[in-house]
C-alpha cells in the first residue's frame, strides 16, 4: 500500500501492483478494515466475492473491492456501505486478487485472493467542526429534502435510491445498513420523511422511549413505518395512489396523540398522506387518507371527486385539529386548490379555488393565518377563525419555492419569507382581528433588498436563544445566511463545490445544521 490520505468522513486508499505484472495478473484488489490499530484478521476465501460494506468477521468490514488493474486508489467513505469516522483510528489489511480460472487449485473458480503479501496500514481520520464540516454521509442517489431530526439523536433522510438512511446526530454513523425490508421503500422518496421521537411516538413498539418512528410515503404509492433505530419494518400500506406510474410526491404529515389538544379523538397517532396520480382523471381523482399511526389502517379517506394532484406536504393545525392540504386545479379556478380537512374524520370543512399551488401551507403564530403562495405568484392570506375568508396580494412577479415562513412583528403582522426561482422575497402582512376585511400586503419592506441566489432551496430561520437569521442552499454548492430585516448575504459555507445543496435543517440541541445534495451525500455544519 502507498500513503493513504485522510479526510473527515472518508479516506483515500492508494497503492501499486508488483512491478512487471499486468492485468493477466491481477484484476483488483480487496481491503478489510477495523477500528483500532491491530491489522483485521479476516482472510478472503478463494472463488468467493465480497461486496463493499459486508461485515465477513464482527467488527471488521469490506472496504474496498476494486475490478480493474487500472485501478489504483479507491474512497472508502462513511455512509450506508462504510463506517468512517471523524478522528477515528482504522487499520487496513488488502489482498490482490485476479479473475482467472485455475484447475487444479482448492477453488478453481476467480477471484484468488493472495497470501503471504498482503499489505497493512493504519490511518486516523481528521476531526471535523469550525468552517469544515462535521461529518458526511453517503446515500445511493440525490437527497435534496431537508434531513428529519430526533434533536441530538438521530438525522435521517430518505432519496432517490429508495432508502430511508439514519445517522447519529454526533458523528453521522449509520443505524443500520439499509437492506431486505429494513429502511428500504419499493419508490423514491422526494420530500422528508417525519420522525417521531421515542418519547413522543403512540406506536406500541416503540412508545415509552423505545424506538423512534419514521413515517414514509414513497414513489410506489405505498406508506411505510420503520424503526429508526434498526431500519426494521413496522408496517406498509397497500397501494393507495390509482393509476400506473401514481405515487406520493409529499411527505405525510403526522398529528401526534402526545401533542393533540381537546377535541382530538384517536387514541394514536395520525398519519396523513396526499395522492399524485398520474393519467386519466389524475386532476380530479387524488384522495387524502387518515391511517393509524399504530398499524397503517385506513381511518378516513377524504375523496372530494375534484382535487388535483397534490405535490405538498400536508399542514396540520393542531388547535383546530384540521389538516390543510394544497393542490393543483388543473391550471385555473374552476375547482379548489386549497383543502381544509377535518383529521378526526376526514370531512371537509372548507375549500378555497386559487389556482394551481405545489406549495406547502403554513400558520402564523397567533394561528389565525394559514399562508401559502400559488405558482402564478401570488401570496394568499387565508383565515381559519373566519369562514370563506381568503385574501391575496397582487402579483408578486416571482416564481415561489418551498413554503412561506411567517415571522410575528407585532400582534396581526407578520413578515413572510419565502424561496423564489431566483432568490428569497420578504412580504408583509397586516390583517384585521375579526373581520374578513381587506388586508395589506407590503412587498420588500423596510429597505428589504432580495438577495440573489442561484436556484435556492426552502428556507429555515433559527430559533431562539439564537440571534434570528436565514439559512438557504444553493445550486453553486454553498449554504447562505441571510440577514431578515435587510435581505444581506451576511456568511456562507461551502458545503461541497459543484452540487446544488437542498433544504437545510437546524438542530436546536447541537446547534447544527444538517443538509443534503445532489450527489447523495449528507452534511453536518456548525452554526456560523
């Protein structure tokens, strides 16, 4: 083996083959590995072939299993099918091996590993925090949805390999390797999944500080329960969407028992899921099913006979125990784009035509205000202590992204932000107490400059103790913050060049960021 050179998550393995031979010799080259300084002990068995993250002996893995003599470096990476570690010691031990048959030999049938001259190394990674990252981790495919989070415990993601991935909050060592049924969908996974912590969770296996419970609707059309500890199956559905092709696009969106106020009726949580059917009658037949949290059983579906496809994840005002759920309306006005259910059983309660919305809903502080912005541009301002009540800003000129974040300034204001093709807009809203009167709508407030950012993703804001700024990704690898009351790029981090970096999220115990992007990867950042 030549020097190999550590990073943070990952390390680079390089080494030479034997002068004069060729690739009629060799074809790759396999590496074990452990924590600590001792060499693994694991001997590869002829004719037989490992794959990258197999665990042959306890506590020594696969590394790397190279098929090429051209080959000469690989990147051992922390993620679903490696363990590495910030400030961590492992030792490597690597075998050559060739694809030729040989009769006569124990095992006449390729890959023969060799002996006698196999190479060891050890290496220490190097410990992450400041303006590196914390630690990464890799998935199979993109993950740009924003990363859920057990507070301290546990970040997990699901993507585009199908997968739904959890890591320790501290160091980004995976749970479980996702494999079989365990974390793993039969559908992509577009938009974050909820995780309900341990402590919180109604799911009789892991209620009362078991296990926390990571709810998942998938490409296929089908929800999942998983374990977020284990990655084990708790439940899935049958297929709820109609037509081929038909999956879920949102997230659901969970009502959960150990936080429902008065009125709230199931003695489990509720997990509700919005359709995206695709082909005939794919703008009318999309549905909003109520399952229980518990089992995954139908509790109520909500079948209107009008409602588009539905591209957003669900919000749920637990003070009035409804779920508001945005959809598209078949590009005009003639039927409904906005949907307030009842969560106990699933009748409708009001609905509002305005216009094609991919969206997510979201409620002001004081709860009086459902916000949500349509594609053509539009802010719309929708009370849910007054019927029928919804009132829109003029065009806006934008093209919106993610979700409106309201920000109380005073009692019936708000400042709301909210993600655009181009950059981040600041709207401010006044509205009346009691009345459905109209309300004012103030666009770039208070000198408010739009910060340009180049294919921005949704926005965050810190919470307090901490001072109050705005996070936003960025398809030029980096993560902005941005001052709310001017609009100014005040501080960014490079989070990996090259990679449009998705929807961050804050962990408001560690103080951390945690964001994924394009190339799969997850990251840890401390505050900045």
């Amino acid at each position: 083996m030549n020097p190999a050179a550590p990073g943070i998550s990952e390390i680079t393995l390089n080494w030479a083959f034997p002068a004069g031979s060729t690739n009629a010799n060799y074809d790759g080259v396999l590496f074990a590995k452990q924590t600590g300084s001792a060499a693994p002990t694991f001997a590869p068995a002829d004719g037989t072939v490992y794959n990258v993250g197999a665990r042959p002996l306890a506590g020594q893995f696969i590394a790397v299993n190279t098929a090429a003599f051209a080959t000469v470096s690989a990147f051992d990476e922390n993620g679903d099918n490696s363990v590495v570690l910030p400030g961590t010691q492992y030792a490597y031990k690597g075998y050559t091996h060739d694809a030729t048959a040989i009769t006569g030999a124990a095992s006449a049938a390729a890959p023969h590993y060799s002996f006698g001259n196999t190479s060891t190394q050890t290496i220490t990674t190097v410990a992450g925090g400041g303006a590196s990252k914390n630690w990464s981790y890799k998935t199979g495919a993109t993950t740009l949805a924003a990363p859920a989070l057990d507070p301290g415990n546990i970040v997990l993601t699901g993507g585009n390999d199908n997968a739904v991935h959890a890591m320790s909050a501290n160091n980004g060592q995976r749970n479980y390797q996702p494999g079989g049924t365990s974390g793993v969908t039969g559908g992509t996974i577009q938009t974050r999944p909820p995780l309900i912590a341990a402590s919180d969770t109604s799911h009789p296996t892991c209620s009362n500080n078991v296990c926390a419970v990571a709810y998942v609707a998938a490409g296929d059309g089908t929800v999942y329960a998983f374990r977020a500890d284990t990655g084990a199956l708790l439940w899935q559905t049958a297929v709820l969407t109609t037509g081929a092709g038909s999956g879920f696009q949102a997230a659901p969106a969970v009502q959960v028992q150990a936080f429902a106020g008065a009125g709230y009726i199931p003695a489990f949580d509720t997990v509700i899921v919005a359709t995206r059917n695709v082909g005939a009658g794919s703008t009318t037949n999309n549905r909003v099913f109520g399952l229980n949290g518990n089992t995954g059983a139908t509790v109520w579906t909500f079948n209107p006979g009008n409602m588009d496809i539905v591209n957003a994840t669900p919000y749920i005002d637990y003070i009035n125990n409804m779920v508001w759920v945005s959809s598209r309306s078949i590009g005009g006005v003639a039927q409904p784009s906005l949907w307030k259910i009842n969560t106990n059983n699933g009748s409708l309660s009001a609905s509002f035509n305005l216009n094609d919305i991919d969206q997510a809903p979201t409620q002001n502080f004081d709860g009086r205000v459902i916000y949500v912005t349509t594609n053509g541009g539009l802010l719309y301002a929708v009370r849910t202590d007054i019927n029928n009540c919804a009132q829109s800003s003029a065009a806006l000129g934008v093209t919106p992204r993610g979700f409106p974040i309201p920000i109380e300034t005073a009692a019936l204001n708000d400042d709301v932000f909210f993600s655009t093709s181009v950059g981040v807009s600041k709207i401010h809203v006044v509205y009346p107490l009691a009345a459905c009167a109209p309300v004012t709508f103030t666009v770039s407030p208070g000198g408010w400059v739009n910060p340009p950012v180049t294919n921005p993703s949704s926005l965050i804001f810190t919470s307090p103790p901490q001072a109050e700024f705005m996070y936003v990704g960025s398809s030029d690898g980096h993560l902005y913050e941005i001052n709310p009351t001017t609009g100014a790029n005040v501080a960014n981090r490079l989070i990996n060049a090259g990679a449009t970096i998705g929807d961050p999220s804050f962990d408001t115990f560690t103080l951390k960021f945690y964001v994924g992007d394009s190339t799969g990867h997850i990251y840890s950042f401390d505050l900045f």
